[in-house]
C-alpha cells in the first residue's frame, strides 16, 4: 500500500485528535461563512416580489454578491498570513453576522444592493481555512482534509436552499424570508466566539511561519515578477467589468461621474499594488534568491485560472439556478431551491474525492480531468429546456457538478503545497480568481440566455485544461522554510 493511501485511511474523522478536531469545527466555520453568503439565492424570487424589484435589479444584486470577494480573499489571506487563521475566522464570522442582520432589514434596492455587495466579504473566509488545515495536516494527507474543509463547507449553500424558503415559509407572512435571514446572522455571531475558544493555529511545537515582507507575495525570479503583475490585472478588470455593468450604459445604477471615479480609483490602486510587488521584489533584479527558497509562481498562475473556472462557475451557478428552474419548469419556490441545491449538495462528496484523488494519482491529471468533465458537463446543461423531465435536468445537474465540485478539490489539494509561508497569500489569490469567474459569468448571464451562459462556461473550461497540460508542474520533492532561529525546516509536497 502506498504511503498516500495509508494515510488516507489513517484519518479517521471520529477520532478525537487535535487535528481532525480542528478540521471539523474549521469546516463548520466555511459552512456558516458561506451560508450567509448565499441566503439571498434561494429567496430571491420572495425578495423580488416583496420589495417589486425588477430583472435588472435582480441581476445586479447577484453580481455585486460575489463583487467584494475578489479583493477581501487577497487582503484577507495577507491578514491570515500575518494575524493567524483563529484570529481572522473569528472576526470574519463575527462581522458578517452583523451584515447579514442589516440584510434581513432592508426596505429598498438600495439597501439591499449595499449589504449584499457588503456581504461578498463572507466569502473570504474560505482563504481561512485554507491556511488553517494547511497547518494540521502533512502533504499526504492535505488533498483530503482540504477537500474535506471546502466540499463540507461549500455545502452551507446547498443547505440555505434546501432550509431557507421552508423556514421562510413556516415563519410566515411576507416578512418570513427577513427573519430566515436574521437567524442565519445569528448563528454566525454565536459560531465566531466558540470557534475563537476552541482551535489553536498550529499544533503544539510546530512554527507558524509568517512571511517576511508585507504589501505583496514574494517571488523568486525576474519572469515571475511580470508574471505576476499581469496576474493581478484581472482582479482590478473584473471590478471594472462591474462598474461598467453598473453604469449609465447599463443598469444606470452608477452615474458618469461615479463611474469614471471607480476606473481611475481602480487604476490607482492597481499602480500602487505594483509599486508593492516592486518594493517586495525589487531584490530578484540584483541577486539571485537561494535555490531551496525558489517557487515557480506559474504553478500559481495556472491555479488561478482553474478556480476561475471550477469555484467561479459554482457561484455563478448557485446564484442563477433557483430562478432559472423556477421559470424554465414552473416550479415553487421550494421546489426550485431544492432542485437548485442539487449542483451544490455534490460538494458532500466530490470536492473531497478531487482532494483524495490528487493525494493518490497525482495533482496535475487530477484537475486536467476534473476541467474536461466540467466542460462536458456545462455543454450538457445548455441543452437543459422546459421539455426535458425535472429527474434528466437533476441528473445533468448533479453530473456537471461532480466534476466542478472535484476541480476546486484538485486546484487547493495543491495551494498548501506551493509555498507554506505563503499559503494565505496563495489561497487569497487563487480565490479571487473564483469570485472574478463569478463576475464574469454573470455578467455573461445578464447578457445572453442561460444556455449561451452554460457553453461560455466549457468553452472557458477546455481553453483552461490547454494552459494546465502546458504550464503545470506536478509538485516534487521538498520547499524550505526558516524558523524564528535562522535555521531551515525542510517540509514534503510528494
């Protein structure tokens, strides 16, 4: 037997181990984050109707959901690197708690727009975790406890679909979905002082290595700086594409002023995280950095683009399947959530099955083959329509999501492996690139019928399957970290 899949079956979830202890109570954590995230989805068609919203503000307050995660998950894994992931859970869970709560008492689109937008910090906290888990458990073992901390946790939104209308419904009255959402809040405030007290960030004896520059992720070569330059441009476009969407071309909810501020204040920001990248790195251009301290940043270029595709086609998708079973099929609102939490229920299974495949066959033919059934998968859900039987729209559903669902586990079997000092930064970024498949996709959506938004998805999927067969290298060997006392540990990615 190798030694990946002993340790597969020396992890015993039962077990009262410091270790598995702490990944259940950090999965739970993501759960809640992410079901907060999503209490808006599956009640939409409710909030539309209560508060006479129109398509096009529906649409909106599904992009600027998922807008703010794309630079929270980048300042967030900076934090989580620095402050420490107990810390950071805490306060993150704690403060969408709050938001959530304003959310349920929103009495106009504006207001709902605000929070929501606000809300897209939630998000964030998968970085978290990230970190957390990468902490606790060895590179045998990493591709399944992280699958496990993403698939579990990913599954809070299969959970507010299926839970949410029902609670609204039971609490009745037109006000059922405010106190469905409040109750969420709630929990998450509660969740965040017992998380506070109950984990530690690394095991007894262990370093929690911090890294040794702030304001950019370091590299190790002068390729890699421009490379990673031109990888942060996406992060600052996608918030462009949504200012865009948001104005006076569009939905007019920005005007021309507002607008040309937001592109030059986006513009801004992204010249200054340059002069970061060059204030952290500027050293790769004078001397060569030690070999054992080397990464190659292409590893997390190709990540990037892959999570785009996986996690951003996720978010994309449990924003807009409730409505469009509701309107393709005539569902209620009921069945329609519980029909639409078929994509994200698979999370259960398949995002740890991508971890555990990763561990056992290898990181790269993991996710090659997760990207190319996702694409099949979305290519047969754009033939989905009202003539199809509700069980053959399930079974397409829940098949594409396998696929994507074992992407995201492949894609963060391998972040903790990059760099470990990084890892936050890392999985920040990576991240981001999810929420900027989400922008993009739905605004896609905004624009064309879901089928057409089903194949840009695969399309995107294959061209993503080219640039990993290309780029990626199968991790190997060991990467070195330096303790506080200036001696080098050498940590296993094999």
């Amino acid at each position: 037997m190798s030694a990946a899949s002993s340790s597969f079956f020396k992890l015993n979830l039962l077990s009262a181990d410091a270790n598995v202890r702490t990944l259940h109570f950090t999965w739970v954590a993501f759960f809640i984050s992410i079901f907060v995230w999503f209490t808006h989805a599956p009640l939409m068609a409710t909030i539309r109707d209560a508060l006479m919203l129109s398509d096009q503000e529906v649409k909106t307050i599904l992009i600027l959901n998922v807008a703010l995660t794309i630079p929270a998950r980048i300042i967030v894994g900076m934090l989580v690197d620095r402050f420490g992931p107990r810390m950071m859970y805490s306060a993150l869970l704690a403060i969408s708690g709050v938001l959530c709560l304003l959310f349920a008492t929103a009495n106009d689109f504006e207001t709902l727009a605000i929070t929501r937008f606000l809300l897209g910090f939630a998000g964030a906290g998968f970085v978290v975790g990230i970190r957390m888990i990468g902490e606790w458990f060895p590179a045998q073992q990493v591709g399944l406890a992280e699958g496990i901390y993403g698939g579990w946790g990913n599954f809070g939104a299969a959970a507010a679909a299926i839970t949410l209308p029902t609670t609204a419904l039971l609490l009745g009255g037109e006000d059922g979905w405010r106190y469905a959402v409040a109750i969420a809040g709630v929990v998450a405030l509660l969740y965040a002082g017992l998380y506070y007290r109950s984990v530690r960030d690394t095991p007894k004896g262990s370093t929690y290595f911090k890294p040794s520059k702030s304001g950019a992720m370091e590299i190790t070569n002068k390729r890699d700086f421009f490379l990673y330059m031109i990888m942060k441009a996406p992060l600052f476009m996608a918030l462009a594409l949504l200012t865009w969407k948001l104005g006076p071309v569009n939905f007019g909810m920005l005007s021309q002023l507002v607008a040309i501020l937001i592109y030059a204040g986006l513009s801004a920001l992204y010249l200054y995280q340059v002069f970061h990248i060059w204030e952290v790195n500027k050293s790769v251009f004078t001397e060569p950095v030690p070999h054992i301290h080397r990464y190659k940043f292409k590893q997390v270029a190709v990540l990037d683009l892959a999570y785009m595709v996986t996690f951003g086609s996720e978010l994309a998708m449990v924003s807009m399947l409730p409505l469009f079973f509701q309107d393709t099929f005539g569902l209620s609102l009921v069945g329609a959530g519980l029909l639409a939490s078929s994509f994200a229920f698979t999370n259960l299974f398949a995002r740890p099955g991508g971890g555990v495949l990763s561990d056992r066959f290898g990181r790269k033919i993991s996710l090659v083959v997760s990207l190319a059934g996702a694409a099949a998968g979305y290519f047969l859900m754009s033939k989905i329509d009202s003539h199809w039987g509700v069980p053959f729209a399930i079974a397409a559903t829940m098949t594409c999501s396998i696929f994507v669902q074992a992407g995201s586990g492949a894609v963060f079997a391998m972040v903790p492996l990059v760099k470990r000092r990084l890892t936050g930064q890392v999985a920040g970024m990576v991240g981001a690139y999810g929420s900027v498949g989400a922008v993009v996709f739905l605004t896609v959506l905004s624009f064309v019928a879901p089928q057409v938004f089903f194949l840009v998805i695969a399309g995107t999927a294959v061209v993503t399957v080219v640039a990993i067969q290309l780029v990626m290298d199968e991790p190997e060997g060991q990467t070195a970290e330096v303790l506080p006392d200036g001696t080098v540990q050498m940590i296993d990615v094999t």
